[in-house]
C-alpha cells in the first residue's frame, strides 16, 4: 500500500512538472515575431530571436474588413508548408511551419521560401 502511494506520488509529480515545462515551451514560441510587406506579401520571420515553429503576425494595419478577407488573403497565398491561422478579434494571424518537411530550415531559409512564395504569385 505505501509503494501505491509513493509510485501514485511520483506519477503525480512527473505530470506536474511536464505540464509546467509545456506551459513554459508555450509561452516561448508566443514570442517569434513575424512581419508582412502588405504590397509584395513577402512574409518574413524575425531573424534576431531563436527560432521556433510558431511566429504570431499583427496584421491591425492591415485594415481587413472581415474574418473571411482576412482569411482569404492568407488561403491565398498556398504556402503548403505553412498552416495560418487567423485571430480576427485579436488582429493577430498564427504562422505555424512544418519542421519536420524542411527540419534543417531557420528563419533564413523560411523567410527565402516566403519570399519564392510571393515571387510566384
């Protein structure tokens, strides 16, 4: 009985500190900034932070009049190794990369496949 409640103890507290330690991951990818030229829509990661798989975009000076323009801007870039997910109510956009089809990639590599991506518009 006392070893049920010592291995129920340490589970306990492996759960515990995971969890913290994901909290904590979260917390760091929210700041990789990302910006956009609105004209050329060549998006570019911040190349002076460590690099991460999760950049946030403010697009307030943007001026979309919907979720759905806004939205639609980005469907419209087909960035297929990039998922973007639009706050409109935050006016902030989730840029989240696909490491694991381009893992030796940084912000370097990812901000030159942004801006072919713009190119070939």
């Amino acid at each position: 009985m006392r070893n049920m409640k010592l291995v129920r103890s340490v589970l306990l507290t492996i759960l515990l500190v995971g969890g913290l330690l994901g909290l904590t991951q979260a917390q760091a990818q929210s700041d990789h900034p990302a910006s956009i030229d609105p004209t050329t829509k060549v998006i570019k990661l911040d190349e002076s932070v460590p690099f991460g798989y999760l950049y946030q975009l403010d697009i307030k000076n943007m001026n979309f009049a919907s979720k759905a323009k806004a939205e639609a801007f980005f469907a419209d870039l087909k960035a297929e190794l990039v998922t973007f997910t639009v706050n409109f109510d935050k006016k902030m956009v989730d840029i989240s990369l696909n490491l694991r089809a381009e893992p030796r990639w940084a912000a370097k590599g990812w901000n030159a496949y942004f801006a072919k991506l713009a190119s070939t518009d």
